[in-house]
C-alpha cells in the first residue's frame, strides 16, 4: 500500500502507473527529454501531476505538467579541483577539457577525439571518460591526457577539475552540466542511431547559449579541433548564459510535488 508512485518512464513503467492508478495510489511522472516519449504520454492520463527538464516537455503534456528541472544526486556538487587533478596527474597550468560518452562510451567521438590529441595537448590537458573496454593501452602515459574506462566517486572531482565538457547529448547528463555550470560541446547521437532525443536536446541547449553542438556527420579531426578551440575562446558567453539560466536543479521541487499529490 504505497502513498504514491513516482515513474521515470520506460515501458516498464506504464503497467505499474496503470495499477497505482487502479489502487486509487497518486502517480507523479517525470519526462526528461524534450518531447515526451511514448511510455509519459500514456502514463500521463493516470497522472496527478508530470514534472518535465525542458519548458518545451511541460507544454506538451498540459496542464497537469510543471517544468521542474531533474532530480540530481548531491555528490555531484562536492567535488574538489585539486582531487580532480591529482586524479588525471595534471599540474593545473593548462585548462582542461573532459570528454564523457555515458557509461558506454561513444565509440565515434572517442576515436576522434583521439585523432586530434596532437592539436590539442599543446594547448590544454584531456581528461577522457571512454567507457569500459576502450582504453587505449598505446596512450597510455601520454603528457597531458588522461583516460579512465569508467568513474564513480571520481566523478565529481573530476568536474571539478574540468573548465569545459565534450558530451553527447543524454538529457541527464545535459542537466549535471548545466547545474555545475560547465560550457559545453555537444555531440549527440544522429537521428540513424536513436529516437532523436538528443539531437532536440541539444538544439534546444544551443538555441538557449547554453552550449555549442557539432553533428556526428560533420565530425572529424579537423572540425572538432575547430570547435574545441572555439568553445574555450567562447568559454565566458557561455558561462554567463549557464549563470542566467533557470534552477535546472529539480530534486526539491519533485519533493514537494510527491508531497502535494499525498495531501
């Protein structure tokens, strides 16, 4: 006898909402892209209020949705740069740049970025998040460049240490960027690889300033040397427009919507 449901989506998600609906238990959605997925547009009809991460998502699903931003873990925020550097072996005299794909990895960016690490190490130092499976053994060692399979409590740290991030497109990891204020790069997977999410979300992100986007069929060694630089060239148009942007911090607002359907 639960007092509320809270559903995330997913297609595992819709026969549970259904049955709290049925037990007469309040159900809250949350919807983190930009359009609505399949499984929140059935939920919604059993739900007593959605809360959504883009303004564009709320308007979607009517009156019963609020923009929210997303609910985010509080490690996220305590991350100390000097960790984060001893973490990667920099000395700090170089800015640093960290690429992260998802816990998989992003196997086309990762070899790219790889490809332009000449152009770049004179310039800045790289941390690269590369997803398990996918270290390369030969750069191992190389001045300037460090590479991690995968990270946990490192992560946090090694944010901390970063001044600009290289990323897909993923909406939660869009919102940790955008909370932790971090200028971004984004590449996000093509329309031939997905649903389209991430192309929307990152649009979305660039038409607001709060990042630059390079689609993956325009990317290679040249072009992504190109927007780099660029992106630390541009780095505080960035950061004034991140500082400007609304809470995308949800977790307290979603607190008190679980609280408010329980009344």
């Amino acid at each position: 006898h639960p007092d509320v449901c809270f559903s995330k989506g997913g297609f595992v998600a819709v026969p549970v909402v259904w049955g709290a609906w049925r037990a007469k238990v309040p159900v809250v959605c949350h919807e983190s892209d930009l359009t609505p997925g399949l499984a929140n547009k059935l939920c919604s009809h059993f739900a007593k209020k959605i809360a959504t991460t883009f303004p564009e998502c709320a308007k979607a699903l009517g009156d019963k949705a609020e923009m929210t931003g997303t609910p985010m873990r509080t490690e996220l925020f305590q991350g100390k740069r000097e960790e984060g550097l001893r973490l990667a072996g920099f000395d700090g005299q170089k800015p640093v740049l960290l690429m992260t794909g998802g816990s998989l990895g992003a196997q086309s960016v990762n070899k790219v970025l790889r490809e332009a690490l000449p152009d770049l190490l004179p310039d800045m130092d790289v941390i690269h998040i590369c997803g398990k499976g996918n270290i390369d053994e030969s750069l191992q060692g190389t001045s300037g460049y460090a590479q991690f399979a995968f990270v946990s409590e490192e992560l946090p740290h090694l944010f901390a240490a970063a001044e600009a991030v290289l990323s897909r497109a993923g909406s939660n990891s869009l919102c940790e960027l955008q909370a932790l204020k971090k200028p971004m790069l984004l590449v996000p997977y093509p329309l031939s690889a997905s649903r389209g999410d991430q192309v929307l979300n990152a649009r979305s992100y660039e038409q607001r300033g709060l990042a630059m986007v390079l689609e993956q069929e325009q990317m290679n060694r040249e072009t992504l040397v190109g927007h780099i630089h660029r992106l630390f060239a541009e780095k505080d148009q960035l950061l004034a427009a991140l500082e400007a942007a609304p809470e995308i911090n949800g977790t307290a607002r979603i607190l008190e919507m679980i609280e408010e359907v329980q009344q």
